[in-house]
C-alpha cells in the first residue's frame, strides 16, 4: 500500500509539472480573474484588497472561500498571487486579461462560471451546443471555453464533454512520457480540419480548432474592435493622459527610519523626462539596452523650448520650483540646456534642480551657468582614473566634487568596482581616493565581461 501511495503521488507530481508548463493553460491557471476570484469588473484598489486576503490565506494553508472557476488547475503560488494582482493594476494590461476570460456581458455568464466551478460536463456541453448568440461577449466567452477545454484534454485532465468511444477517432498523439513534451504531426492542418460536432467536443483538436477559427474571425470582425474601444471608454481617469504624463512627483510617501513624512503640495520635486538612454556607453551600464542597445538615447524634448513648456506646466499643476531631471546625463546636451537657461531668466523662473550628468559634461559648463541653471546636486559616475570611460577621460574628478561643493552643488558619485583594471588593490586605493572626493558614494560590484586569469579576476 505505501508503494501504491508513493506512485501515486509521484506520477500526480508530474502530471501538475506537465500541466505548469503549457503556456495555453497557463493563460487560464494564472488569470488574475481566476487567482484572485475577481469579477473582470473589478477595480485596480478591489484587486490589492484581495491580493493581499489571498496570500494570508494561502501562506496559513486556508482555503479560499469562492470556488474556483478550473477546480481541475493547480493553484497559482504566492509569486503568481502577486503578478495576478499587478496586472489589474496595469488598466490595459487588465483589457487584455478581461478578453482572454470569460466576458460578464454574455447573458449566460453566471450559469457558465458556475457549471466550470463544479466541472460540469453537461451544462458546458449544453453552453457549446446551443444556439449560438451574436453578441461579441458571448463569441469571446464561447471561444476561451473551447481553449481552456481544448488544453485541458490535451493534457487529459478537466471535464469530458462527450466520451470518446461515442466520437469518431481523434487525433493521434504520441507522449514521451507523462511529464514530457506532446509531440503531434502537423497539428496545423490537424487543427484546421473538418470535424463533426460530436467530434469538435470529444477531442483536444476539435475544440482547440473551433477556437482558434473562432478569434481569427473576432479579431477581423468590425464589432469586436468596437468591443475592445466600449473596454478602453470604461477605463476612464485610471488611463494616462498627456497631462498625466507631464506632472508626476518624484518621490511618494517618503518615510525616514519608518517616520512617515508630512506630504504637501509643493513639497516634492516634479520628475522631468528630457531622454531616456545614454550616449556615452559604458560597458557596465544597462540603461541604454533598454532603449536601443549601446550607445543609444532617445530625446524626447529636442530643445530647451519644449522643456520649458514642459517644466511650467508641471509648475502650474504640482505648485512646484524643484525638479528631478530624469535624463541619464541631462548636461551633455549643451544647447538644449543652455537655452532652457535662456528662457528661465527671460521669464524670472528661480528653480532648482537634481540633474545625472558625466564628468565631461560638467566640464562644458562655467559654475556660474550651472548655479543659474539651478543645478543644486548631480549623480556623476567615480569610476577609477585607470578606466578607458570616454565621460572621465582628462578629468580630475577630486577637483571637480570640490569645486562644485564650493558652490552649493551636492554631488553623489556612483562607481562600479571589481572591473577588469581593478584587483584587490586597486579597489581600496579607489576607495581612499572616494574618502579624498568628500563625495557620498555608492558602490557596486561589477563581475560581467572580467577576464580572469588562473582563476582569479585580473
């Protein structure tokens, strides 16, 4: 009996692994509607409330109250719990989990939700097999019924519509294993083939071959395009405007050793977006990968005119005079920044602000600019004198972090160490000469592209 048992489990381990890997279970497994037990009418703040309720319950081993809309699926994990909830947050992330759900518009979206939370073949059945309605909601509805059916006898688990031995034969397919990968010759033309409907709801390929017939008419139909824009209409103030994007605070609820500070309006500086990306392209830097690879930015304002739009807005909204530039080295566009100068002191604009700029960059501009520019602290890169950096090339950065500080300009220097020039050695000379700078600095350890030699870093 403890050998039954114990292959008993293990071959249920491996099917619940089988079933954790197929990607078109997975859309049904972790859906925020499904996770969360969530109504897709519900709310970004509804969604967090029952995040966090779900993962109390799951962390103590209590069962959640509502019944699961697939009983058949394994639960989703802490991780997923969150994830689910991050994506009702995110307004057209949420669209796109709502269509791939089952649609509350349909006239039959109660009984349908109930009949998949006590997997009953016959009532599912029935919801297939009945005449079909012509409303959007229920073609979505009808369509992720056949998936999650459809992959769900793929890998033999959830309910059977109609028993096999009264269909005619379906399709081949060949397991390695019962973990392994489901190997199917030419499952395109198997899908596209011509099936009876005793057929179409016997068999994996039947149902999933409805389906996917079934979106490709969706997404080429007028009426759904319509149905997804009535979606985005009702998503209303949470969607971000060009407004929206123009006014945003650089810091939210602040807290210092767990003291929560005095929020007021005017007290945060405003976060201004020149550009994203770098040009100078340092090997340790991922920023610019994120925008175009090595080396590249994109800009979005080109000249000191729209940036000083931009910035009296945000003043105008936030009740502000201090900004974050948000740029990866906002002072390398000299002519941008000089004009931005221009037109402050044309309009009178006493602001501040809290620039990332490179040592070369600095170098283009007199003190007298910056400290009119309102320049009042820069994050510049201290990397170690012996790199080959284009930004520090000729730079006595010791001399610059006091000079600046001489004139009102905090600086915070940032330095990756351990790179391929440093060694033990070369780490704590650099650190001495960070003490020298007077400069508050943070550190990282960089380990990618160091060449090693005998096993240790050169």
């Amino acid at each position: 009996m403890t050998a039954t048992a114990t292959f008993e489990n293990t071959t249920a381990g491996s099917e619940n692994q089988a079933l954790l890997r197929c990607p078109g279970l997975g859309q049904f497994r972790t859906s925020a509607f499904r996770v969360l037990r969530l109504s897709p009418a519900a709310t970004a703040k509804e969604a967090v409330w029952q995040c966090d309720k779900t993962l109390a319950r799951v962390r103590m081993g209590i069962p959640l109250p509502d019944p699961d809309p697939a009983p058949w699926l394994p639960s989703a994990d802490p991780i997923e719990i969150q994830e689910a909830a991050r994506t009702i947050e995110s307004p057209l992330a949420r669209i796109v989990e709502q269509l791939l759900w089952f649609d509350p518009d349909d006239e039959n979206h109660a009984s349908l939700i109930e009949a998949l939370t006590t997997a009953d073949h016959e009532r599912l059945r029935a919801y297939l097999t009945a005449s079909q309605s012509s409303s959007v909601a229920h073609r979505v509805s009808d369509a992720n019924l056949r998936l999650l059916l459809g992959f769900s006898r793929l890998h033999e688990v959830g309910p059977v519509l109609v028993e096999p031995a009264s269909a005619a034969p379906g399709a081949k397919l060949v397991r390695q294993n019962r973990s392994g990968p489901a190997i199917v010759e030419n499952p395109h033309a198997l899908l596209r083939a011509p099936v009876t409907r005793e057929v179409g709801l016997a068999t994996w390929h039947g149902l999933l071959g409805h389906a996917v017939a079934s979106w490709g008419m969706l997404l080429c139909s007028p009426d759904f395009v319509e149905h997804v824009r009535v979606k985005i209409a009702a998503l209303g103030d949470e969607l971000l405007t060009d407004d929206d994007l123009e006014a945003v605070l650089s810091g939210l609820r602040t807290r210092i050793m767990g003291v929560r500070l005095p929020e007021r309006k005017g007290g945060t500086a405003a976060t201004i977006i020149p550009s994203v990306g770098c040009p100078m392209g340092c090997n340790f830097c991922t920023t610019s990968a994120f925008f175009g690879g090595k080396g590249k930015f994109i800009n979005f304002y080109q000249t000191g005119d729209e940036l000083f739009d931009v910035m009296c807005q945000a003043e105008d909204k936030l009740k502000v005079n201090s900004f974050f530039m948000m740029d990866e080295n906002f002072l390398l566009h000299r002519p941008r920044a000089l004009r931005l100068l221009q037109r402050m002191k044309e309009a009178g604009k006493s602001w501040t602000m809290a620039v990332f700029a490179s040592a070369n960059a600095i170098h283009k501009y007199s003190m007298q600019e910056l400290v009119e520019l309102g320049v009042t602290w820069i994050w510049m890169g201290l990397e170690s004198p012996r790199s080959s950096y284009a930004k520090l090339h000729g730079a006595d950065t010791r001399q610059l972090t006091h000079e600046l500080q001489a004139h009102g300009i905090r600086v915070q220097g940032n330095g990756c160490q351990g790179r391929t020039r440093d060694g033990a050695y070369g780490v704590r000379r650099d650190q001495g000469r960070d003490r020298q700078r007077s400069a508050w600095k943070s550190h990282g350890l960089a380990r990618q592209d160091t060449p090693r030699r005998g096993g240790h870093p050169v």
